[in-house]
C-alpha cells in the first residue's frame, strides 16, 4: 500500500517509530513553525537516518497565521520564508508531495477572490520553480472554503504539474455549503493527494474513516481510479488502524 501516508507531527515521529517500523507505514511529517524554530539540517539528517525502513515520505507545512493570498507584503514575505524552509527539508527527505494550506476566507476578503488571488501570484511562482528544481509536488489543501472556485482559479491561474490540490474531507464535510459532486467534479483535474478523516458537521474532530458523516463511499466512487496519496489524518494510533483498515474496504486498495 505505498500511496497510503499516515499524518504524523515531526516531534512525535521517534515517539511511534517502533509502530512505524513495524506495520511499514508511510509518513506525511508536519513541521509546525515553532519546530522549524528549533531544528536544523543535522537534526533532518538524523531523521532521515532514523526511517531506515525506507517509508515513502510527504510533508506537510506549517499553516497558523501564515496568508500566500495576503495583502500586506511583510505577511507574504513571513509565508516564503516559511515556505522555504519546508523546501530546505524536502531537499534531504525527497518527498513526494508538500502540503500547504489557501489561506482563503471568503469573510476575511469580503468574497473578492481576485484580492487573494493577486497575492498569491506574488508568493507561488517563485516556490514552484524551486519545488520543480527539487522534484516535489505542491498540493494547496481546503481549509474554510465553502465551494471549489477560488482553488480552481488558482489552479488555472499557474498552470503547473507541479502545483495542485490536496483535497481534505473533514473540511469538506465542515465548511460546504456545496454538494461533494460539485467539489469532486471541478478539484478532480487538479488533485495529488487526499486528506482522509472524519467528523459530524460540527467540529473539525479528525475522527476515523465512517465515524462521523462524510460520504467515503461516493469519494472513492468518483476519484478511486485517482493516481494521488491516500493520507490518514486521523489523530492518534487507535485511529489511524481503523481507518486504514475501512480505507481497505471501502476503496477496495488491498491490492494496491
């Protein structure tokens, strides 16, 4: 099962490495800001050197209080550089997707998508063209999005294969006021990865495959053929088994 990742923050990497080791599970490593804080490359070098079982690897960025769409620039120029950091990393640990959040609230820019939107070309490019020199895949994951055609456009806008989606079903589930068939239909072209975890509509409770009100049943029908990663992000071991085991059976992955 090597395009199933498993979530898991970076200071609790060396907590669960015997579990790791054990089922052969496959990382996507959050780096917090306050960790890109604290860590240099020896310590991702001794990280690296600590997977020895050789997992495939995704990343997934820091996100609070950054804005790529931002209209202050000093924000911007704050977003790139932690950004950048991450790609720092992804130079030694060869992943193959880093995951960043939109930054879009619909509130925040009064519903003018075109006032995140110019932000936005002046923070990507430049981190594209570096992804691409590396070998990486971006992936921009909903967060408070309502409806799909602020990541359309921003798609549309770069025009990269190296720059798509991560589409997230607990956002999904939390925040649209759209049908999922409308997100799947228009995010589709676009989509390198999923985030896979539950809730009940109310909280972002990250909660296993099928104990809360997501239609996994209809995802899978509409992306199963999907070349993308599957990524748990259900939050503790417990979690992480059963949805890995309902992924199985609902996907029908035991032979992937």
């Amino acid at each position: 099962m090597r395009r199933i990742h498993v979530h898991i923050p970076y200071q609790r990497v060396r907590e669960h490495l015997e579990l790791l080791r054990r089922e052969s599970l496959n990382i996507e490593i959050y780096f917090p800001s306050s960790t890109l804080d604290n860590i240099d490359r020896e310590d991702i070098l001794s990280l690296k050197k600590d997977l020895d079982y050789k997992p495939t690897i995704s990343i997934h960025g820091p996100f609070m209080d950054l804005s790529p769409g931002a209209v202050d620039s000093k924000v911007r120029e704050v977003t790139i550089m932690r950004f950048s950091s991450i790609l720092d990393i992804a130079e030694i640990l060869n992943p193959e997707s880093i995951v960043f959040h939109s930054g879009y609230e619909k509130w925040k820019y009064a519903h003018k998508i075109g006032v995140w939107l110019e932000g936005c070309m002046q923070t990507w490019p430049e981190l594209i063209e570096r992804a691409e020199t590396i070998g990486v895949r971006i992936a921009i994951e909903n967060i408070f999005e309502d409806e799909p055609s602020n990541l359309v456009l921003l798609m549309k806008e770069l025009r990269s294969g190296s720059f798509g989606i991560c589409f997230d079903t607990g956002h999904c589930n939390l925040f649209s006021k759209v049908p999922l068939e409308e997100w799947l239909d228009a995010l589709r072209p676009f989509i390198f990865e999923l985030h896979l975890h539950d809730n009940d509509g109310t909280f972002d409770s990250h909660l296993p495959i099928g104990d809360g009100t997501f239609d996994f049943s209809l995802l899978f029908r509409k992306l199963g053929d999907l070349d993308c990663l599957y990524t748990i992000e259900a939050h503790t071991p417990e979690r992480v088994i059963k949805s890995l085991e309902r992924l199985n059976a609902i996907a029908n992955l035991s032979g992937s």
